[in-house]
C-alpha cells in the first residue's frame, strides 16, 4: 500500500545518508521488504471537501469529515465510526432491519381467508382497522402473543378456503430491503475507490428501480384480482419498465447522452403506470371505504417520496449554513428518512389491500 511505504522510505531516509538510501533502493531485497511490510497505520484521516477526489466531490456544503479512498479493511470499519456518512448508512440499515422484521412475522403469522371472525372480532368490508399482518406497534404489543398454542390454534381453526396468494405483498418486502441495503452499502463502500463507487452507485440505482416497481405490485395485483385483463397489463408493463430502468442503470453505454431521452421517457412511463391503476382503482371501486382509504395512503406516500425529493435535489439546510450539518440533519439524512415514511406508509395500504382481498376471498 502507498501509505505504508511512504511512511518507511521518511523512518529510513531520517537514519541513513542519501547514498545509502539510493543503495536501498536499488536493492531488489530491501524493495521486497518495503512492499511486504504491513500497514500498521490504522487511523485514517477524515479530510474536507478540497481535499476530495473529484469522484468523491457531491455535496460542497458539506465541508468536513469525509473518508478518503480508504483501504477496504478501514472502510468496512467506518461502520461504527463517526464521519459525514454513518447516519446516512445507519438511517437506511435500520430501515433494513425494520422491514426484514415485518418480513419474518408476516411469514410467521397464519394466513386468514374470508373467515368472518378472528380472534371474537367480527371482520366485515367496513371494519378495515382489523390488519391480521404486524404494522411496528402491533410488533411490539402482541409480539408476545403470536406464538402462544390457542392463538396459533384459533388462527388455524378460523383459516377458511380462498386464501388468496401473497406473493404482491412479499414482493415489495423484497423491493424494500434490497433497496435499503443497496442504499447503505453504496453510503458505507462508495468511499473506497472510484471503480467500487461507480459499481455501488448502479447498484444502489437499480434497487431504487425495484423499490418502485415492486410498490406496484401488491396495489395493482390485490386491486384487479377479480379483472384479470388489466392485472396482467398493469403487470407486465411496469415490470418491463422496471426491467428496462435496471439495464439503464447497469450498463454503461446506457449513460451515454444519446440515451438520455430514452432514460427520461423510461422514468416517465414509470411514474404514468403508477398512476394510472390507482385513477382506475378509484373509478372502479370508489363506492368501496378500502379503494379510498388506500388512496390516502398512496397520498400520504407520494408527499413523503416528493417531500424527500425535494430536500435531496435543494440541500438544505446545508445550503443555508455550509458546515453546520456535516455530521447530523443534512439534507441526504432527512431524504432517508422520508423514504422510509414513504416505504412503511405503502407497507400500512399493502396489508390493508390483502385484508380487503382475504375478506372478499377468490374471484
Ligand atoms: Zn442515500
């Protein structure tokens, strides 16, 4: 390593004269010696933005406490360190954790169908706030409930026929962690090196892309069950989209600005497929409290994703004071924040779209 060796040939030249060192030098042995003598430094300096590489270079009102091209052993480290990333890695981690959490108890609880009663509580269309899947106060409060025999055995006994399929819903668990853990590997590894920025980049790009595909899917899918021509087609078009984003964002040639407005019109088909099926759903369900409700949801999701957005793209408050937010409240913080708002909003309309569906039972 660069560092390693510079720090001996300075110890050297201090002790010998100049002749000697030429003599070192040129001694294929002693070369040997310098390149395999290990790095005892391990505290690496945090540096201010002039002191970046340019590919290191985003945010200039953010001026101190950046990792620098560190080694892979001390760039892993950081993790427990403080500098200007750890809260951006620690926001998205901890979304991470939170989502594989309600993946496990979604996985662990029993599946209801179109029991009319769980639990002594009568379930019917207008009674939407019975949600059989754990939002994260349900976690807590009943966490110690779940696995006791007569829940369990009630569970079963109430299960009826028409369990209808939950792959949607997992789906967009998926979605959620892939694109929290790409977020926070990108924030944590990106320093290292201008290749494994670039690498993590894209791969922090395409779980964005997944993220918002996958969203779809328990809205588009749970809301056309029963019309199974505009559920394939609402389907299969944002899955090509999303599918198409993903190679924008992997390969290379991509990024070339011939390709730009086919990179603008990717994203706008996106965001248009999204939109559509809720119109839909509204115009063919809005007699029903649940399309309704849902749609508050998908509401209150777009503020948080557009809020965030909007803080990301004007960096602030930063912008208003340089330096003072390096470490805590900058602008990419409180857009990681409000992505997982937005995530644990759709969370919240998923399940009560599979409640809605299991009531109803199959088609
Ligand atoms: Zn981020």
């Amino acid at each position: 390593m660069s560092c390693c060796s510079t720090v001996t040939l300075d110890k050297a030249y201090s002790f010998k004269g100049e002749q000697q060192i030429k003599h070192m030098l040129l001694s294929p042995r002693v070369e040997k010696e310098i390149k395999m003598e290990p790095c005892k430094e391990d505290n690496y300096e945090l540096v201010s933005f002039d002191a970046l590489p340019n590919f290191l270079k985003d945010n200039e009102f953010i001026l101190n406490y950046y990792r620098s091209e560190w080694p892979w052993k001390q760039t892993l480290l950081s993790l427990f360190s403080v500098h200007n990333e750890t809260l951006n890695i620690w926001t998205h981690l901890i979304g991470f954790f939170i989502f594989l959490a309600l993946t496990i108890c979604a996985v662990s609880m029993v599946p209801f169908g179109s029991q009319p009663e769980v639990n002594g509580i009568e379930i019917n269309k207008t009674n939407l706030s019975v949600i059989t899947l754990p939002s994260i106060d349900h976690m807590i409060s009943s966490s110690f409930n779940w696995y006791l025999p007569t829940y369990i055995e009630k569970e079963i006994a109430n299960e009826a026929q028409g369990t209808v399929t939950r792959w949607p819903f997992y789906a967009y668990l998926f979605g959620a962690m892939l694109c929290l853990f790409t977020s926070s590997a990108c924030h944590l590894l990106s320093c290292h090196s201008e290749k494994c920025a670039y690498t993590m980049l894209r791969l922090d790009y395409s779980g964005i892309s997944t993220l918002i595909v996958t969203s779809f899917y328990p809205l588009v899918y749970y809301s056309f069950m029963c019309l199974p021509f505009y559920r394939n087609l609402y389907i299969g078009f944002i899955t090509a989209f999303g599918i198409a984003t993903i190679m924008v964002s992997l390969f290379p040639v991509f990024q070339t600005p011939q390709f730009r407005s086919v990179r603008a019109l990717l994203f706008f088909c996106m965001g248009v497929s999204g939109l559509v099926p809720i119109m839909h759903k509204v115009f063919v369900f809005g007699h029903q409290p649940v399309a309704m409700i849902t749609t508050v949801y998908e509401l209150v999701m777009g503020l948080f994703y557009g809020v965030g957005v909007i803080v990301y793209a004007a960096r602030v408050p930063e912008r208003w004071w340089p330096g003072k937010f390096d470490l805590i409240g900058h602008s990419h913080q409180l857009f990681h924040v409000l992505v997982i708002a937005g995530a644990y909003t759709h969370y919240l309309a998923s399940v009560m779209y599979l409640n809605w569906r299991d009531m109803e039972g199959q088609c």
